[in-house]
C-alpha cells in the first residue's frame, strides 16, 4: 500500500508540547553504554521516541481493531501525562513520557492482513525508527510481524493473538503476547463445560483456516474429549469468508447436539447469524470459546444467552479489580459512550509492561529490555499480579469464563456477560516443554 493511503492517527499533543513535559531522569543510558542495535540509539535522540501501531481498521476483524486502538490513545495519553494506571506503577509514578521522553506514535490500518501489517511495521522501523512496535488482532498478522520484529531487533508487544504458535513454534525473543493462548482458554473452559452441560456432548466445529482456528480448534478438543466429550467433525472454512452455506450444511446435517464456532470478528458474526436461519442453533448448544469485542452485539442477546465463551477481560471486572475499575473511568472520559473491550485491555496491558520495563531497566536497549522482562518481576494491572513467561514470552496471567445474560438480565446495551470463574494462572498455562518454543537470540 502506498503512504499515501496509509491511515495515520496521531496524538493530539505536538512534540514541542512534549518538550516541555519530559524533563530527563540523571545518569540514564540512552546509548552510550550500549553497542547499536535495531534502532538503538537512533530511535532515542532528541525529546521524544516513537512507538509505531497497528490496527485492522478495516478488513474481518476491524471492530476489535478500533477498540485495540482505543487502547493504544488511551495508554500513551497517560505515558505522558502521568496519569490513570500508569501513575499507579511504582516505576511510572510521578514521572510523564518514559525516561523523560515524549511517547509519539502513528497508526497504521493492517486490514487484517499479515502482508500489510508486514509492510507497515518495516515503514515504522526503517522510516520513523520506532523504538517499539505493536498491534495486530489475527494471529497471521502478529506472528508475521514478530518475524520482522525479531529480524529487525525491535520490541514487539503484541495486539490480539489467540493461537498457540504465538509463544509456541513460532515464538520469537523480540515478540511478548499478552492474550490467553488456545491452550489456556480451553483448560479453563473444558472443566465449566463438563459441569454445566455433561461429559456425553458430541461437538462440531467451525474452524477458520489459519493457525488461530486450527491451534484453538485442536486445544478444545484436547480438553473437552479427555473429559468425554465425542468430536463429530472439524469443518473448516477459508478466512476470511462470507457465505458459510456450504459449512453450515454439513454441520446441520451432523447429529452433533454441541456447535462450536472458533470464527472471530466479523466472520464470527455472519457465521453464527448464517448458524440460526439454518435452524442449528435451536437443535444444538452454542459455544464460542474465545468471543470477539463486538460478537454480542452484532448477534444479539436473543443468540448471546447462555453462550459459554472467554473474554480476555471484560468491564465488569471493575468490581473485583481496582485498577480495572480506574481503566473503565478513564476510559469512558476519553471516549464518552464507549465500554471498552478486551483489545482496549491489551493495547493498555501491553504498552504498560513495556514502560515499566524500560523505566527499571533505565535505558531502551532492546536486549536489556527483553532481559527485564524476562525476569518476571509481577506487575499490577487490571488483572491483578500478571508477569512474563521467559521460556516462550506468554504472559501468566488468570482467564475469564464468561456465560451470555438473557435479554431481560442485561442492565444495559453493554452487559452482555456474567463471569462464571476467572481462573487463576497456574490452572491454565501449558507446560513450557509442551510449547514447541525454541526461542531465537537477543542478538
């Protein structure tokens, strides 16, 4: 795509605002002591650093990329002010920018295309020497962009990833996910389920063809036949697709009595809508593991009740976590109107880690970076105490499990959910020799 086309956003603040926000904290390395790699030192002279995002604004998923970039606005807003959770990180407090730095950052719309998402985090790279990138919602596009960011020796700090490959097989150093992974959504789903609805269920799948689908597909089912569930089939379907006829058919002829939609965003909503004028949804149980942003609301609560699913995090969190609850307030005031989702949740989370590991590690040398977060020094966040992973960079971090209301509970057009369980860390997580995860060097 040509720049010319590129959607940019932009902070509102110019960078002579910035200039006179940051003042630099003494006797901090911003090169000198450390030999140049990727853009360090050069991402780091002057006032500010440059952070470069990206977001599917348009494109299957592009709902859950306008709330990840929410997020983003929402995080780098605080960075530099000093304000909402970031004021409330023990190394952030009382400071504005990161070591005395201005946070400026563009936008960039990755369509829901890892070649495009590609392409835009080589131009943030080469062209505007990001220190940082992030961003991405389909797995294609985050583990493609982890390769550029691993070749480029640049900090990733991942949008929306739900497949396994992300820490797993395709896990790179440079790259941290925050998201639950298949494999910990279904360790926590697989246990509500069997109790809520038996151990004699016989499931069918709809499964997008692409290593999200197939990786939460196979982790599903992993956990659901150990506790005697019966798989009747895995119909795959291209990603990104509109019409589901053809797969809908094989599934309502199948004597499943579980339907199982792995389909995301968009695709997500027309595949389950498509679902109920063919009749399956009245002869078998809706099940959507891991719900998108928006999934409820294009399908409605008449389809949403009783659905059984995952949320990265959900806003009624506020009430069990005090830092969710100051995100959500913030939030809404800079976005009047709006609840966030859980993608607004990551781009927070992810931008968070990352100033606070630069902060305590007081330079933007990359390795140095990574090798403090690879410490795993517990972080407070809207989840509680969440840390990395060193082996695979996954973040130890609880599930939600989540039930639909019915229409008559909601109490307003975003209560969708009651959170059956949040399941702490240590019941989810995959054993890291189970991974795959060879991660590659620091240099």
């Amino acid at each position: 795509m040509p720049l010319n086309r590129e959607r940019f956003l932009k902070t509102a603040a110019g960078a002579a605002a910035g200039v006179a926000a940051g003042v630099k904290a003494p006797h901090i390395a911003f090169g000198a002591d450390y030999s140049p790699i990727g853009t360090f030192p050069a991402g780091t002279r002057g006032d500010s650093i440059f952070v470069g995002l990206m977001c599917p604004l348009t494109g299957s998923y592009s709902a859950d990329g306008e709330d990840l970039r929410r997020g983003y606005e929402l995080a780098i807003r605080d960075l530099n002010n000093g304000t909402g959770v970031m004021a409330k990180i023990p190394s952030l407090a009382g400071k504005k920018g990161v070591l005395g730095k201005r946070v400026e950052y563009k936008i960039a719309d990755s369509e829901t295309n890892p070649n495009t998402a590609v392409q835009h985090a080589t131009e943030f790279i080469t062209q505007n020497k990001a220190i940082m990138i992030s961003g991405g919602v389909a797995s294609s596009e985050v583990i493609a962009m982890a390769k550029v960011a691993q070749q480029q020796k640049v900090i990733f700090m991942t949008g929306a990833s739900g497949s396994n490959d992300t820490t797993g097989k395709d896990c790179q150093r440079y790259s941290f996910r925050s998201q639950c992974d298949a494999y910990m959504v279904a360790a926590a789903m697989a246990p509500i389920l069997a109790r809520v609805l038996g151990t004699k269920r016989r499931a069918i799948y709809l499964t997008p063809d692409y290593s999200y689908g197939h990786s939460l597909t196979g982790s599903m089912r992993q956990f659901t036949e150990k506790l005697g569930w019966t798989t009747v089939a895995d119909v795959v379907a291209p990603f990104p697709t509109t019409d589901y006829s053809s797969y809908l058919t094989n599934i309502a002829n199948s004597n499943a009595d579980t339907f199982i939609n792995i389909e995301f965003g968009n695709d997500g909503v027309a595949s389950t809508k498509q679902a109920a004028q063919f009749g399956i949804l009245k002869k078998m149980k809706l099940i959507v593991p891991n719900v998108s942003t928006y999934f409820p609301d294009g399908v409605g609560p008449d389809i949403m009740a009783g659905v059984y699913g995952t949320q990265e995090w959900y806003y009624s969190l506020a009430d069990r976590y005090p830092l969710s609850k100051l995100f959500l307030t913030d939030f809404q005031k800079m976005f009047p109107g709006v609840i966030p989702r859980w993608t607004a949740h990551i781009a927070y989370t992810q931008l968070a880690i990352w100033a606070d590991a630069v902060t305590r590690a007081k330079t933007f040398h990359p390795p140095t970076v990574i090798r403090t977060i690879e410490a795993g020094k517990p972080i407070n966040l809207m989840l509680g105490s969440v840390h990395y992973r060193a082996g695979d960079h996954q973040l130890v971090r609880p599930v939600p499990v989540v039930v639909g209301k019915s229409r008559n509970e909601m109490q307003n057009k975003d209560d969708w959910f009651r959170v059956v369980d949040i399941v702490p860390a240590d019941k989810v997580m995959q054993p890291l020799a189970e991974t795959s995860c060879k991660m590659p060097s620091y240099t």
